[in-house]
C-alpha cells in the first residue's frame, strides 16, 4: 500500500490549510459563537466567494457536479484540515446536512428534483435539512417511525413530528422521512420526500436548545411538524419503501466524513493544549508541561489520534476500490473509535485549560459542548458496537456450523 500523498493533493491541502489559518482561524476572536449565527453569516458569505476563488469550492461533490471530484481518501485529508475550525467545512459548501442531501439528489433525485433543488445547493444559494428523527422514537431504530405518507391521488399527506433535524432553520425544504406502507419489511416501509419549507402544513416548532444554547440558522437543531402537509407524487425520491436504502447509502461516506472532521477537531485541541502546556505557569520557573500527567495527556493524545487516523483513511481507501458495503464494519468499528478520541482529547484539552476551558472565551467549550453528541447522532455508539461484533462474530458461527 502506497502512504504517499501525491503532489497535486499535498498543493490542494496546503491552500486548505491556509485558508482555514489566515481566513476561518480570526474569526474566533470575540467568541462569536456565543452570539447568533445569523450575525456570523455575512462575514462567511464572503470567505464562501474567496472560496470560489480559490478553487476550494464543493470538495464533497464530483466534477460533473461542479465540485473538486476527490477520491474519498483525498476528501477525508481535506476534511481534517476544514475540521480544525468550526466553520470549515460551512466556508466550502461541504457542511452537513447539505453534503449528505447534495449526493442524495445526484445520485437517487429526478432531473426536475436536481433542477429545483439540487442546482441552488450546489450554489450555495440555498440550505436544507435532514429530517429523520422523531421526539417519540428511538433514533437507534430508524425502520421504526410514526410520521406517515398517505398516498391519495397523485399526492401524499404526511403527518408527524421530527426534531434534531440540523438546519433546519431558514432551510428552503427538507428531505423528510415518512412511513408510506406499514406493513412491509421494516427496511422496506419508508420512503423519502422532499417537502419545501413553504408547504402548508410543515412548520418549524422550534430550535432544540443543546445544553444551554438555542441556535440559529445553519448551526441549530430543528423540531418540525407535519399535519395534512401535501406534497405532489414528484417529491417522492425513488420508488416506494426505498428511503431506508438511501438513507443507508448517504450515511456510509457521511461517517468516514464526519470521522475526519473530528480528527480536525482534535489537532486543534491537542495544539491549544501544547501551547497551553508550555505558556501556562504554574510557578515563574515551572510551566503545566513539566507536569507528568499533562506530558501523557499530549503523548496519548498524539498516540489515539494517529491510529484513528489511519484506520479511517484505510477504510476510505478501501470504500473508494470495494464499495460502502464491503466495509461497513470497518466504518461501524471506525465511527465509535474516532468519536471515543474526540471525546477524550478535548476533556484533556479543557482540563488543561482549567477554569478558561469551560468558558465561551475559549473554543474548546464550543467544541465539547456541540461534539459530545458525536456518540449518539448517524448511530449510537452501542449501536455500532453490536452491528461490528455480529459481522465478527458471524465468521466464527459460520465455522463452527461447518464443523458440525
């Protein structure tokens, strides 16, 4: 296996980081992540241009599409770099739930669904969200469902209540799962639509305050309703009962994504923890990093970090020659791996920090706060622990069957 970098990703990589350094990393000061999003968003709206200009633009998306066209190796090293500030991947077109949606009508919407709402996507003119969760349950099980889609001439009524759906505030329409046959297999009963944010009958409830904070905006999570909400035959994506093997496939690169951007997350927090380590004085002849236990914070830090690393870029290489099935263990065992080291990583990042840390005059207590949630969302972690151990463990029931 070749672990070189080749020349023209290692170009592209060096823009990235500059640009996140020089252009994304400045717009920490004054903690604006304390105030509203919406009060951020002009500052970006202009770094999104310089990242037209750049060349930066789309990196999730083919070129077909008008995106970098990048293997899902080279995307991960590119998220990485995005993932060091929290707008990264925002800058760039490529943040979630966008990203996810943006390949979902490529890949499985009608030319009048990419033309009405994949084209402003990819331009970034629009926003959407993703609408799968539901308040009443569980988010583990999602062939279990209570919004409905009942057919009735060449329209479908949903009804039901979805929340954590990410963005959706100010989003123009949401991709909304709904059950359309209940009494089919479980993996076979829902199907997926795409529902404008203006039909009558879908509303916005609220943003699900997160541990203090309401959001707004593209960084906010949305409680929606759905009564009598009707939408044309058309917006169905796909054939009846295909929204769970969409759904299926937007979320198997969206985990080696996501995996990334927390690697990003966590080079940045183990960098404030060095600069912190050797800045902060404990006495005017002793600083924090002549501490033993911070100096094996940093050297199991730099040791987890790393091999979460390459396990993820493994699993991207071989997702890029096998396809997302052959390695969905890998990505099962990979997505509790990597959410573990963020986890760990920032908590010993904030404890160095001390009181700082937990203040909103540091980063890391927007990242803690806002990537705890990294164990449950796109899978619990129990969840992939249980789907890994069964495809392990199925080798060995199948042998032990074959031996009698």
């Amino acid at each position: 296996m070749d672990f070189s970098v080749p020349a023209s990703l290692r170009e592209l990589l060096s823009r990235v980081r500059a640009f996140v350094d020089e252009e994304l990393l400045p717009l920490e000061a004054g903690a604006p992540w304390i105030g509203p999003f919406r009060d951020l968003e002009p500052r970006l709206e202009r770094l999104r241009q310089l990242a037209k200009e750049r060349g930066l633009w789309l990196p999730t998306m083919p070129g077909s599409a008008g995106g970098l066209g990048l293997s899902l190796v080279e995307l991960a090293m590119v998220g990485e770099e995005l993932g060091r500030s929290p707008w990264g991947h925002y800058a760039v077109n490529a943040q979630a739930p966008d990203a996810g949606n943006m390949e979902v009508l490529l890949h499985f919407g009608s030319p009048v669904q990419q033309e009405r709402y994949l084209a402003p996507l990819l331009a970034g003119e629009v926003r959407s969200c993703f609408a799968l969760t539901e308040p009443d349950y569980p988010g583990s099980n999602p062939t279990w469902l209570g919004t409905t889609a009942r057919r009735e001439g060449d329209e479908y009524h949903l009804d039901g209540r979805k929340w954590f759906a990410s963005s959706a505030d100010g989003a123009a329409f949401a991709l909304v799962m709904a059950v359309t046959d209940a009494a089919a297999l479980p993996h076979r009963r829902a199907s997926l639509f795409v529902v404008p944010s203006d039909t009558p009958g879908y509303r916005l409830l609220r943003n699900v305050p997160v541990m203090g904070h309401v959001g707004d905006g593209w960084a906010s999570h949305g409680e929606l309703e759905l009564v009598a909400c009707r939408v044309p035959a058309a917006a169905r994506i796909g054939d009846e009962g295909d929204g769970f093997a969409i759904a299926q496939a937007r979320l198997g690169p969206g985990r080696i994504h996501h995996c990334m951007r927390w690697l990003g997350i966590c080079e940045r927090a183990l960098d404030l923890l060095c600069r912190r380590a050797v800045s902060r004085r404990l006495t005017p002849a002793q600083t924090l990093a002549d501490q033993q236990v911070v100096a094996h914070w940093i050297a199991e830090s730099r040791a987890e970090i790393d091999a979460a690393r390459w396990g993820v870029l493994h699993a991207a290489w071989r997702m890029d020659r096998e396809g997302a099935k052959a390695v969905r263990d890998a990505i099962s065992l990979l997505k509790f791996q990597a959410a573990g080291v963020l986890g760990r990583v920032l908590d010993r990042a904030l404890q160095a920090h001390g009181a700082l840390g937990m203040t909103d005059d540091s980063v890391l207590s927007y990242f803690f706060r806002l990537e705890r949630a990294a164990r449950i969302y796109d899978g619990a972690d129990e969840v992939h622990k249980s789907a890994a151990a069964r495809g392990i463990l199925k080798r060995y029931r199948e042998a032990a069957e074959a031996d009698g």
